[in-house]
C-alpha cells in the first residue's frame, strides 16, 4: 500500500491530471501525468478502475497489481501527478503483460514531461 502522502485521492486532483497531463497509451492500461502544483513528495500516483473492467473482484485484484506496479516504479526525488487507467481486458492479463504494459507507459510519460 502507497502511504497517504504518495497517492492521488481527491478527484479534483485525478480530474485536473487526466485534463491537463500528458497521455501514454497501451492495449490495456492509459498513464496521465503532470507536473504537481506544490513539489516536495516526490511522484503521487492515482488509479482509475471502471466497472467495465469487471466485477468487483477483478477490479480490486487490478487495483492491487497497478499499486504494487506503480510503489515499484515511482521515485521519491520526482514531483509528478500519476493517473494510471484500466481499461477492461487489464484484468484478464497476468502479472508480466500488465507490469509490462504500466512500465513502459510509466517510462513514456515521465519522459514526455521531461520534455515539457
């Protein structure tokens, strides 16, 4: 589990990053990033899950293999907004497809604000 201090929780926060933010596409997974307001925690990270991924049980097993993913893949010196999505076959993919497809959309993003 992220402590409170690395996660995106309010929707303002989640909306003004998926509206804003860059964008990185995969099959079965969409990152958002932005530049955070106010620095200083390093990357905070977000997750999105829609019903149309499936049922609740799907859902929170993705939810809980995109957390695992993203506390592996953030930093502590960065200072971007994270939204990660789940699209609906993220929870038919096993755990290397979907560590996979959020690793390189991570990559992508992190670069292309980089560039900003």
């Amino acid at each position: 589990m992220l402590p409170k201090n690395q996660r995106l929780r309010l929707s303002q926060d989640l909306s003004a990053t998926v509206r804003s933010g860059v964008r990185s596409g995969r099959r079965n997974v969409v990152l958002y990033a932005r530049r955070q307001s106010e620095p200083g925690n390093g990357d905070r990270v977000g997750f999105i899950v829609s019903k149309a991924v499936g049922i609740a049980v799907k859902r929170n097993l993705t939810k809980r293999r995109m957390r695992e993913i993203a506390r592996e893949l953030r930093t502590d010196d960065g200072n971007l907004d994270i939204v990660v999505r789940a699209l609906p076959g993220a929870a038919e993919l096993d755990w290397v497809e979907l560590k996979t497809q959020v690793s390189t959309a991570w990559a992508s993003v992190v670069r292309k604000c980089g560039d900003r």
